[in-house]
C-alpha cells in the first residue's frame, strides 16, 4: 500500500472515531426496575423492566440520574443507576459512566409525546393534596377482616401514597362501622383515611 493510501486509511478510521454517538446505546437492567411516563418519581408508573432485560437508552437528562430507554415492550424512564452497559467485557453503571461514554442529552420537554402502555384505569387522573403531620394509627384486627370481606374498587393517583397525604374531595371513601377511620383503596394499596381531614393515617403493606 502507497504511503498516500495508508494516510487515507488512517484518516478514515479518525474519523470513524470522531462519529457522534448513536442515536440510542445498547444498555441491560441491573434489576427489576419501575419504568415511569416522565423523569421522575411523580410521574405514573407504566411498567415495571425486569431484571437482566436489554434495553435501547435515547439518552439521560442533563443534570439528572432519570434516562428514557425502550426494554421490554415499554418506553419511558428509569433511574441510571439501575442501567449498566458493557466495559471491557464487564458491566458498568450508566451513572458513572456517563461522561466516558458521551451518553447523549435528552430533555422532557423534547420526549414528551411518549404515551404510556395503556394503563386502566389511567394513572394520573388524581392527585393528592398535600402531605401533613398526622398521628399514625394501628388498627385493630377486626378492622383488617372488615376491610378484607369488604373490597373497595382502587383509585388510581399520580404521585406517591404516604401517610398524611391528602385526599381531594371527590374521591368517595367507605365507612367501617364502629370505627373512627373510613378506608379507601388507592394505587391498588388499602389505606385508613380520617374522615374529619381526610388524611391517609395507617397505608396496609
């Protein structure tokens, strides 16, 4: 080969390597991890990846640990820290690696046409009011088997179901006989709420 054709060669496999990075990276789930509409906690939840899974990652927010990916039928977003890709044979972290990898910038605003995988009944169709000091109660058994013998359709709400939360006005609550509490069902978990403040006071796990 001419010293003028190996230049050339050289110059391409340069410039092979100054390519910008794909459009998406190859990326795998370091466990079983909650994928969500939005970057963060309080946006709905649509599915849940599980542990081993590949996944193709468009990028992470600037600034942010949340990247949105494509894995097991689902696209939204999950935390980088549960995301790993492959390092000299070995998986790494996505979150430590980001600068190395040049892991591409992506904004909410630009992704925001993603549509959860058809949630029924739709999250997000309620949010709670806000969080207040509230004494926790322990009910007694009697309450429990109530509640059990008694299903409550679940109500679906966007952001997270914790004690003192409050409920809006139009969300209809059972009464347990013979108790000061009433309870409702929310997130498909069954949670004591006080009629008088309408606070969550006791979430059963």
């Amino acid at each position: 080969m001419t010293t003028w054709l190996k230049c050339l060669a050289l110059g391409s496999v340069f410039s092979a390597l100054a390519l910008p990075a794909a459009a998406q990276m190859a990326t795998t789930t370091a466990s079983d991890i909650v994928v969500r509409s939005g970057p963060g906690q309080e946006y709905p939840e649509i599915g849940l990846a599980t542990r081993g899974s590949p996944a193709m990652m468009d990028g992470c927010v600037e600034g942010s640990n949340w990247c949105r990916i494509e894995v097991n039928g689902m696209r939204g977003w999950v935390f980088a820290e549960y995301l790993t890709i492959r390092h000299k044979g070995s998986p790494v972290v996505v979150q430590e690696y980001r600068t190395q990898y040049d892991v591409p910038t992506v904004t909410y605003e630009t992704t925001a046409s993603v549509v959860p995988a058809a949630p029924s009944p739709a999250p997000g169709d309620v949010l709670l009011g806000p969080v207040g000091a509230v004494e926790v109660v322990e009910p007694p058994e009697t309450v429990i088997s109530y509640i059990e013998e008694h299903p409550a359709q679940s109500i679906q709400v966007r952001n997270e179901v914790v004690v003192g939360a409050t409920l809006p006005p139009d969300v209809v609550v059972s009464e347990v006989p013979d108790y000061d509490y009433d309870y409702v069902v929310v997130n498909d978990r069954r949670v004591l709420v006080d009629p008088g403040t309408r606070r969550i006071v006791h979430i059963y796990e």
